[in-house]
C-alpha cells in the first residue's frame, strides 16, 4: 500500500493536485476505488489490472512500484535486520519516479528526506562536515554546472545515512549506470534524469555488501 501511494503522490503533485483528496479514483470514468480496490498487489490481480466500473486498463506503473518497494525494503530489513530505512527508501523511490517523469524533484521531498536520514543517523559533526562539503559543491557546480544541484542535495543526504566506503559504491555505481545508459541512448536523450540511477546505486551497493 506504501508503495501504491507514493506512486500515486509522485502524479498528483506531477498534475497540481492534492495528495489526500479526491479519494483514490479511475483516471478515466472517476469511479471511486474501495477498500477492496486497494488491497496492495492483489486488487491488481484480481481486477487483472482493469477498473472494476468501466474495465479501462490501469497503469501497470502502481503494480510494479508496489513490488519494487516491497522487494527492496524486505532487502534493507535482511541486510540491516531494522525497518529505519523505510521511510527513506520510500522518499527515494518518490524522488526517483519525478526525476524520471519530470527531470526535477521537489524542495519539500528533498527536505523530508534530510529530516529522514538526520533520524535515521544523527551525527552533529558528521553532518557539519557533509554540510561543508555540501556548500563548495554547491558553489562549483553554480560555475560549471556539472550536475544537478538537486543530485548534489541526494548524496549528501545519502552521507549521513551511509559509511564512506558504501557511499563511494554508490556514486561510482550511479555514475557508470548512467554512463552506460547516456552512450547507448546518445541519440535519444540530450538529459538524463540522475536521481534514478542513484537509488540505483544504493540498492546495488546494499546487495554488494557482506
């Protein structure tokens, strides 16, 4: 259900809209879903992804979402054994769908998923430190415009979430995913969305880890 409703945040803010009302609703005849529309994973299947009024074909983009964020949170439990990384993947996940639908993310997500990680690990000099950093990237990139500066604001979040060693994983992974991806579609795409292949990164380099 977490993983349903943040894919159904990331439209609604896309579309101006409000994220808690309308009730959940088809996009095509505005039938408003129950409680049994709404059962993660098996509504889907059952309905066999079809409104259950005017039979229109729902977006399998909610099916897989909810997967994803089940599978990948079920990942972080096994490799931490603690549900803290929750909230942030969640945020990640939401992050990641504008990036890629949009190519910008929200202020008010960036900010939810600092107050995340300074609640998952609160590290005042670990934080004043990232922070430092945080600013001459921020100054270099104004010049010479490198790379998004929403980018910057996401791995530094991700420093005070994770170790050295595991946040050199992720940029190195991120960066050669997205290297990978811009030569194979040079042709197609003259900007790509990066906070994608940096959540990316985070789930490959939790899977590396021992």
């Amino acid at each position: 259900m977490l993983g349903s409703f943040i894919a159904l945040a990331e439209c609604r803010t896309n579309r101006n809209e409000s994220i808690i009302y309308p009730r959940s609703h088809c996009d095509y005849c505005n039938y408003t879903l129950q409680w049994f529309d709404l059962i993660p994973i098996v509504s889907y299947i059952f309905l066999m992804g079809k409104c259950r009024e005017c039979k229109r074909k729902i977006s399998i983009s909610f099916f897989m979402i909810e997967i994803l964020s089940i599978l990948i949170n079920v990942l972080f439990y096994l490799k931490t054994n603690s549900l803290i990384y929750v909230p942030f993947i969640l945020c990640l996940i939401f992050l990641s769908l504008q990036d890629f639908h949009k190519k910008y993310v929200s202020l008010y997500a960036i900010i939810i998923l600092l107050v995340i990680a300074i609640t998952i690990n609160y590290d005042l000099f670990k934080i004043l430190i990232i922070f430092s950093i945080y600013l001459v990237l921020t100054i270099l990139n104004r010049y010479g415009k490198f790379i998004g500066s929403a980018d910057i604001d996401i791995i530094c979040i991700c420093a005070i979430v994770f170790d050295v060693n595991t946040l050199i994983n992720i940029v190195l992974i991120s960066s050669s995913l997205c290297l990978i991806f811009f030569v194979y579609f040079k042709n197609k795409e003259n900007k790509l969305p990066f906070v994608p292949f940096i959540f990316a990164g985070i789930i490959i380099s939790i899977c590396i880890q021992k």
